[in-house]
C-alpha cells in the first residue's frame, strides 16, 4: 500500500491537472471529448490488465470502467484527505461485504 500512496504524492501534479481539467470541461466542449476519449482509452487498457481475455468485450470493458471509476475516486480523496481516504485493507473488506450481500 505505500508504494500506491507515494506514486499518487510523485504524480500528485498530473492528478491535479486531470481534476481541474475535468471542471473545465462543462464549459469547453473540446477538451471534454478529449477527456471523454482519455477516459475511454484508460477503461480500455485496464481491460487488458485487469480483465480475463476470454471474457466478452462487454464484461472486458465493464470490468475496466468498474477499475477506473475505483481508481479516480481513490485519487481524488486521496488527493483532499489522505490520512482518511480509502485503504486496500478498507475496500477489499467492502467489496467482500458487497459481493456477499449480492449472493445471499
């Protein structure tokens, strides 16, 4: 976990960047297609790391959309309150308390 902390703090910059970008966007319908493709291009390359290849393209991509959407909400709280954001610890316990719920 203090490998992830530390690469969100050296990339902090970029993440900041991507955040007043995306405000920015309301207004600029240029950059918010760019960053609409930007997104679509991330959700697709976490399919190919994360998504098991004889899945079908849509359970790939929904996989790296689920990925994604961890990923920039974890950044960004972790960017606002880092001694209270999320831990692996903290969401593998929720997502065992999710997964369960679902099943039973």
């Amino acid at each position: 976990m203090r490998g992830r902390q530390q690469a969100i703090e050296l990339h902090r910059p970029v993440f900041v960047a991507g955040i007043e970008a995306f405000a920015q966007a309301e207004r600029r319908p240029q950059l918010r297609q760019a960053l609409a493709d930007a997104q679509e291009a991330a959700r697709l390359e976490l399919t190919h790391w994360l998504a098991e290849g004889t899945s079908p393209p849509a359970t790939r991509r929904a996989v790296g959309a689920f990925y994604l959407t961890l990923l920039t909400g974890l950044i960004l709280q972790r960017l606002i309150d880092p001694e209270r954001a999320p831990t692996a610890e903290s969401l593998t316990e929720a997502l065992r308390a999710v997964r369960a719920r679902a099943i039973a």
